[in-house]
C-alpha cells in the first residue's frame, strides 16, 4: 500500500500562502495558493477538484509547483504567440494624435471618430487594427467618447436672462405673490 503523503506546511509556508489568498494581484496565484491551502487542511484531492472546478491531477500539480518554487512559481507562465502589434510608440502617437486637433493634420472634420483615428494611424504609422480593438485602446489608455453638446450660450440674449434669472429667484424666495387675473378654465362658444 502506497504511503500517505503529508501536505501540511510549517507556519511560514503557511503564512506566506495566506498572505498570497488575501493580497496578490494575480488572480491564478490566489486560486492556486486556495489548493495549496486547502491540501494543508486536509481535504482530500477528489473533493478539493470538485470545488475548484478543476481535475484531481492539476491539484496535484499546483501542489508540486509551489513546492518547488513558492508562491512565484503558481504564476501563470508567460505564453507564446504572435507579439501585439499595438507597441509603446503605437500608444504614444495615439496620445499624441488625439491632443491635436484633426484640422492640425490637414483634415476638414473636427471631431476624432474611432474610424478616423485608426485611418490616421494607419498613414502614420502602418500598424492597422480593428474596430473594437482601437476602442479598447482608448479605453485602456483612458479616453471616452461623449458627444459634443451644444452650447447656444452665444445666441442667447444675455440681458433678458439675467432677468428672467432674477424674476426665478423672487419667485424662489415667495417674494412676488401676483395672482393670476385670467382663468385657465374657458368655455366655448
């Protein structure tokens, strides 16, 4: 009969994988150290795989890669695949681009579309993305898209609202108590 293996960990163990449940920024990590934990307690592997929705051999796994290299080794290893084509200098002319104003550039429009942007950035620099991506990179770089509104301030005659201004306030404080000489109730011919 195969020998029991003791998962119990010694206080700084212990400490150091609650210290990484409660405040480590990489969620992977803090699901990982959950295992970890949960083994120290005791719980067997069938039961600790049903509550973390992941299988009995990847218990075993997280386990062995903590024992081997801490709390960093239950990070999530980097992976490969094609490098982002939004670089630095990407996210810099994109800033720089939307602190000018499109007519600074030769253009007739004068608002910024997400459209017009990734065409200009494409003239710019030759990276071309999608839609939803440049959308993200706005978002992400901390932009948001709100309409413009309208200000008819301008057309406004201001002497009139100044005293329309003063009239609402009389008004506000119960000053004027005008009644009203004609009736809103008429009967008709």
């Amino acid at each position: 009969m195969a020998k029991r293996r003791d998962y119990r960990l010694n206080e700084a163990d212990l400490k150091e994988v609650e210290e990484a449940i409660r405040r480590d920024k990489r969620p992977g990590v803090r699901e990982r150290a959950i295992v970890v934990r949960l083994l120290h307690l005791g719980y067997p592997a069938e039961e600790i795989a049903k509550m973390q929705a992941i299988s009995k051999p990847t218990v075993y796994a997280y386990y062995h890669r903590w024992e081997e290299g801490g709390i960093d080794a239950l990070a999530d290893k980097p992976r490969s695949g094609r490098p982002p084509k939004v670089t630095a200098n990407y996210r810099e002319k994109l800033r720089e681009v939307l602190e000018k104003e499109p007519s600074a550039y030769g253009y007739d429009f004068t608002l910024w579309t997400i459209g017009r942007l990734r065409a200009h950035l494409v003239k710019e620099t030759g990276i071309e993305i999608g839609e939803s991506r440049m959308s993200g990179l706005l978002k992400e770089e901390g932009y948001r898209y709100r309409r413009p509104k309208q200000d008819l301030s301008h057309l406004q005659d201001q002497e009139a609202k100044k005293r329309a201004n003063e009239l609402l306030e009389e008004l506000k404080k119960g000053r004027l108590k005008q009644t009203s000489s004609s009736s809103l109730w008429t009967k008709p011919p």
